[in-house]
C-alpha cells in the first residue's frame, strides 16, 4: 500500500469549511483513496472514497489531483461534532492500513 | 445502514484470565472481519483478517496463540484474548466487509470494546 502523509493537526471554525490534505505520491494505479475519521472512542466511521476523479456525497468531498499523488478531503460547513481524527488511506487490497491522521479540531 | 456491533463495550479481568469479544455484522452478510488494536493516543493497528469459515490471517507480530479469532458465520467474528497481561490492555475494534460489495473496499466499524485487565 502507497504511504500517505497528513499534517499531525489542523483547526478550523465552525461553520467554515474544513480542507484536509493528503499526500501520497507513491500511489499506483490500482489504488483508492479512502478517508475515514474516528471520534473520541469510536470505531472509524467511513467518509468518502475514490480513484481519480473526485467525488461528493453527504459528508464531504474528495478532490484529487490529476496526478493521483495528492487529495484533499473538504468538509464544507464544518460543526462541533466533526471534531475527530481523520485518516487517509491508500490501499488497492482488502485490509486498511492506518497512519497517524490528522486531528481536525472546530472551534465555536 | 450497515451496523456493525461488538460485545461487550468494556471488560475488566484478572491477569491469567481468557476474554472473548463478538463483533457481528446486523443488516448485512461479511465473509470478511478485521480485528483492530488501539492504545491511548496511537493509531488503530491491524491485528488480523478473518475469513468466514477458514483461518484467520494474522499481521507480523501478532501472536495468532494468544489472539484466538473465529469466524464461523457470516455475521459474528470472535476475538479471544487468551492468559490476558497488564500489557494486552486495549482498545479493541472490529470491522466487516460486506459481501455484496465488489467494485471497492468500504469497510463498517464496530464501536469498539475497552479491554483492562488488573
């Protein structure tokens, strides 16, 4: 699986959007890009998903480079309740690797 | 949406003593369970794959002896901790795969078991 890295911490204000970055340059062909986010001693909770177009659902969007060695995860109108650990994930095969993730922090 | 619970969501034991965690998938069929540890401020690590009705797949390290995993349906895994340690303290969590999806890799979270043993 492709390493990733994201920034150890970000902080964003509520209401605003929140834009999580991603790199992985190692990324083959056949890889996704996963996101996922755990809150304070929760299992993970799935977020979006994608290959190299970008793509929104209900939570969030997912936007990667044409090059595929980068994303950003954006959460548009951020809340209190976003707060949590997000983990980007590359991975071709079943099983997920996680990396240290990004702690998001929204503040009122 | 697809649930997945685990029990119990905490359990305390004696050193020496075995503990067994059920992870089971509600509304959907998963030929495919993971068992996850996680320490305090540390990241969810990989323990093992476990496959419906074969043996389960364990990662570098992880002691297949020691962490007994069962799979015999399509919708419970079991974890059991055998002689649990002080140092087998965790966070525990599983997730499914449901069958039904092929195209990608979406996996479902359990809400985790807090596992201490004294």
């Amino acid at each position: 699986d492709a390493k990733t890295t994201q920034p150890t911490s970000m902080d964003c204000a509520e209401g605003r959007a929140a834009n999580l970055p991603c790199n992985h340059s190692t990324i083959s062909g056949n890889e996704y890009v996963y996101w996922y986010r755990q809150i304070h001693s929760q299992g993970p909770q799935y977020i979006i998903h994608g290959l190299k177009n970008n793509e929104t659902n209900e939570m969030a969007s997912l936007i990667i480079t044409e090059d595929r060695k980068s994303s950003t995860l954006i959460l548009p109108h951020a809340t209190l309740r976003d707060t949590a650990v997000y983990y980007c994930i590359v991975t071709g095969a079943q099983k997920l690797v996680f990396g240290q993730g990004t702690r998001l922090t929204i503040n009122p | 949406g697809a649930v997945v619970s685990q029990h119990p969501s905490r359990v305390i034991c004696k050193s020496g003593t075995s503990v067994k965690i059920e992870c089971r998938s509600l509304d959907f069929q998963a030929t495919t369970m993971f068992w996850y540890r996680q320490f305090p401020k540390q990241s969810l690590m990989l323990m093992a794959t476990s496959n419906e009705g074969s043996k389960a797949t364990y990662e570098q390290g992880v002691e297949k002896d020691k962490f007994l995993i069962n799979h015999a349906s399509l919708t419970l895994s079991t974890l059991t901790v055998t002689s649990a340690h002080p140092e087998d303290s965790s966070f525990y969590i599983c997730s499914a795969r449901d069958s039904d999806w092929k195209s990608y890799n979406e996996q479902f979270f359990g809400p985790g078991t807090r596992l201490t043993v004294l």
